[in-house]
C-alpha cells in the first residue's frame, strides 16, 4: 500500500468553478499534511499546509483534513487559467515526506 | 535571496560514470533533502540532512552518497551512473525535520 494515494487525474474544470483535489494516506501516525503546486518543468511550491483536523482557508485555497478517515483535501475556489498544474499531497511522517503522484488539474477558459 | 540552488541544470552521463550535484541553500535552514521525480512515481526522498553533520537514508538510497558540506550545501554524489538513474533531482531545504520544504528548481540527470 502506498504511503499517499492521489487520484492522477487529469481533472478539468471551467473558470471560476471550484477544483476539488483528494489525497489519502496510510499511517495513522502521521502527523503533517501539505500541498504543492508543480507546472510542467518547474519544481514544487507550497500552496499550504495543516496540522490538525478541520479546515485551514487561505485566499481562493482551503485544505481539509480528517484524521480518523485518513483523508486530505484541498478546495480551490474560482478557479483561474493559471490554477492549471500538478498538485501534490505531501504526509510527513517520523521526519519523512511522502509524496503522492499527483493530481493534474486544468483549468478551461 | 537566492533560496535553493542547484547546479547543473541538466546533465547528460554515460554509464559508470560519476558526477557530484551541489545544492546551495542561504535561507538558514537546518535541515536539506534531496528527492528524484520519476513519471508516474512521484518524488522520493534519497538522503537527508536533519542538520549540519547529520545525513540519514530515505526511501531510494542505493548508488547515491551524500555530504553535507556544512549549513549551507548539500551534495548528492553518484559513484557510477546508471541508466535507472535518469531522473529530475530535487534538492530541498527546511528550518527543521518536520517543517515545509521549500525546494530548488532541480538537475535533468541523463544517463546513457
């Protein structure tokens, strides 16, 4: 079983709708949760990042996450041209960051 | 503020060769890491440095050695490439183990 499972996508969406990205993960120990933003070529940045159970909004981004169902989300409201790229669901667990494969997500005008 | 660097940018090896890729980080970070992206696998961890003096293996460390210079840099070497080591590296930095890692822009390893 892999550590974090993403749903690879693509996933489309139209402007201004909401993206909806979902990650799982294995350990029960785990105990931070991220999200990166990679396009094509370039190298991951961070969009957020959240520690305990609940929403954490910022801007247009809000991250979820459910400990006791093992499950990260990250909600992106009017979603925008720019928006389009891979995002990535990072679990760090005893000093570890696993990384899931991605969702790919594009963002039709 | 440079942040993360990397260098080279790409690099095309033959089979057994060596090369040695440098990471440079100038944030105070106590803490760096290096990653490679494979498609469809996702980025793993290689080494890590929790702190200067320290390195630790992660998830695919085999035909890879590291040095941690001092706070600064951190290198990754590889003894005799091989073609499974045809990858994007990833160099990364944090203030400590289980903060964000802000990573550099990455090395286009070629091996043939």
């Amino acid at each position: 079983q892999k550590e974090v499972e993403q749903n690879s996508g693509p996933l489309s969406v139209p402007e201004g709708a909401i993206a909806s990205l979902n990650c799982t993960y294995s350990d029960r120990g785990s105990q931070s949760f991220f999200w990166y933003r990679q396009y094509s070529g370039k190298s991951p940045e961070l969009i957020m990042f959240i520690y305990s159970n609940g929403d954490k909004e910022d801007g247009r981004f809000t991250a979820q996450l459910n400990k006791a169902s093992q499950y990260v989300s990250l909600l992106i409201r009017d979603s925008q041209p720019s928006d389009s790229a891979t995002y990535l669901c990072a679990v760090n667990r005893n000093s570890n960051l696993f990384f899931g494969t991605g969702t790919r997500l594009t963002v039709i005008p | 503020n440079a942040g993360v660097t990397q260098t080279p940018k790409f690099q095309v090896l033959k089979t057994g060769q060596s090369m040695t890729l440098q990471c440079a980080q100038d944030m105070n970070h106590n803490s760096m890491y290096w990653y490679r992206q494979d498609p469809g696998m996702g980025l793993r961890l290689i080494y890590y440095s929790a702190s200067e003096g320290t390195t630790d293996k992660g998830e695919v460390p085999n035909g890879y050695n590291v040095s941690r210079l001092n706070k600064r840099e951190f290198s990754l070497r590889l003894e005799s490439a091989a073609p499974s080591q045809t990858s994007v590296y990833f160099c990364a930095s944090s203030v400590s183990i289980r903060e964000t890692q802000y990573f550099g822009p990455g090395t286009r390893l070629l091996v043939l």
